[in-house]
C-alpha cells in the first residue's frame, strides 16, 4: 500500500473530494475559462429517487452546488462501459428534470433550470475521446456556437494523459492526481510551487498514515473492489482476445481447406487439359501433321511435343 490514498476507489475518492475546499480547488481547476470562479461548495444527496416505480433511480458519486447556482455531479469510472454516452446523459436530464416544479408554464421554466455540469472521470478511457480531456455541450452543429448553455459534460480520459512535470498547471496537477497520487511516495517540488489550498489540504488528507482503523479497514476493502474490477476486466479482455484468435484459427483452417480444395481442382483441370493436348499431338504426330500446325491446334511447346514417341 502506498503513502497515499489512491482517488480512485470508491472510498478514496469520495473521502477526498468530499471535502469542499478540496473539491472547490478540483472545479476551478477544470472548470477555468469556462465559468465564474467558484468560491462555495454545497453538497447536496447523492441519490435521486425515481419519480414512479417503473423509472430507474440515479445515484451519483458526488453531488454539489455552487454560489451562482450551478449543479455539478462528479462520477469516477473505472472500468469500461460501452453505453457510458447514454448513461451520462441520463445523469444531466434527470436531475434536470427534478428540478422544474410541476405544472409551471413554459415561460417560467427558464429561471428553475439552472446550469447542469457533469464531469465524469475515466479510469479505463471511452471510446471516441483522444484528449485527456473533452468537453461537450449543445452546440450549432454549422456554427459550434453554444445554442443552449444550461448543461455541459466534461470527460477527463485518464488514460491519455501525459505528465509533464516542467509544465504543467493545476489542472494537470489535479489529473494526475486522479491517476497516479496512490502511486506516488514523493510529490515533485513544482507541484508544492503551483498548489493552491485545497492541492495541499489534498496532500494531507490523502495520506494513508493519517486514517483512523476503521477508514484503514473501508480503504483496504475497496482498494480491493477496485483491484478485483480491473482484475476481471483483465480477465475479460484476455478471454475475449483467445476467443476471438481460437475462432480466427478455425476459420484460417477452414478457409485453409478451402483454399486447398479450389487449388487442387484447378490443378486437377489444368493436368487433364495439357494430357488431352498430348494426346491429340501424339494422334497429329502420327499422321504425319506439320509440328508449326501441332502447337497451334495444341498451344503445347515445341519442345514437348518433339519429346513424343511415336
């Protein structure tokens, strides 16, 4: 086990990021450029409950609000979800939805819909995302101007970031936090030179020494969960990948034979044609034909058919 809590597991990251201090360094750090500073976290419940029975419920990782009104839920992924595009998707429109009061009119609606962020942090990468991090949002497709800015999605890909210790910025510090801090016995010196307050309240927060039995004891056994999960998508991928090679032998062989059985008739068709050719030379031969008028009737060479005995 590391000095640090890795942020990954379940109980790591809700531990750290829970912390709204920590947490308002993490969202200015993304979120730069994008929005207004945030000077306030609130956290709000994690879960949604389903407005009928029929309706699937949401519980998100970490769910807050900012002084200007802004929601944003934070979801950590590990392993890999082929339909995570829907998912997060469903996560903004139904806490979306959960906050137009009933029977409103259309015209009053604008002001109970506040700004809806989403950012969503992915251990194993998604397919179709080649940045570390990608922002989307509903744009005019002609244009890319934003039509509607009441909700945002921010995928951060872990597995294409690249740490650059001579560069970087606090969005970079927080990002390879997110995927190396339960690695990491040292933190470089230039991370100490652009830490913010939460960075460093992160740093001793994260510190493994400094949990109590019980947190030790909820550590362990979800860094185990986390281990497990990644160790059956391993698994998965390597079934998968014998599979799919055993499936391609059998169908190699097959089309071995295949190959094999077409190149044998072709031979065999070739064989019977030139021996109906040499014994049509013979038979021209024995009349006494002229060999130039031989190989034009026969397309046999020269050669082979002066090779015939008569």
């Amino acid at each position: 086990m590391g000095k640090y809590i890795d942020l990954r597991c379940d109980f790591g990251f809700k531990y750290c990021m829970s912390d709204p201090i920590i947490m308002k360094s993490f969202l200015n750090a993304l979120l730069e450029g994008d929005v207004e500073k945030i000077t306030s976290v609130t956290f709000e419940n994690v879960e949604m409950p389903r407005d009928t029975i029929n309706q699937r419920g949401v519980t998100f990782d970490l769910h807050c609000s900012t002084e200007t009104g802004d929601t944003i839920l934070i979801e950590m992924q590990n392993s890999y979800q082929k339909f995570f595009k829907t998912r997060a998707n469903f996560y903004i429109f139904n806490l979306m939805s959960k906050k137009i009061r009933r029977g409103i009119e259309w015209g009053k609606m604008e002001n109970d819909i506040t700004r809806i962020i989403g950012i969503f942090i992915m251990g194993d990468g998604l397919a179709g995302l080649d940045d570390a991090i990608t922002c989307t949002a509903e744009c005019n497709v002609k244009t890319g101007e934003i039509f509607w800015d009441r909700h945002r999605k921010y995928f951060i890909n872990l597995p294409k970031f690249k740490f650059d210790a001579e560069n970087i910025t606090t969005k970079d510090i927080w990002i390879n936090f997110f995927k190396n801090l339960g690695d990491m016995d040292k933190i470089h010196k230039s991370v100490y030179e652009r830490a913010d307050e939460g960075l460093l309240r992160l740093l001793e927060k994260a510190k493994v020494a400094a949990l109590t039995d019980e947190e030790r004891d909820v550590y362990e056994a979800s860094m185990k969960r986390l281990e497990d999960e990644v160790d059956m998508e391993e698994l998965g991928y390597k079934i998968g990948l014998e599979e799919g090679l055993d499936i391609g032998r059998k169908e190699g062989r097959e089309e071995g034979r295949k190959e094999g059985r077409k190149e044998g008739r072709k031979e065999g068709r070739e064989e019977g044609e030139h021996n109906k050719a040499l014994q049509i030379a013979t038979d021209m031969k024995k009349e006494g034909m002229d060999m130039a008028l031989i190989v034009k009737m026969t397309k046999l060479s020269l050669e082979e058919i002066e090779k015939i005995s008569i």
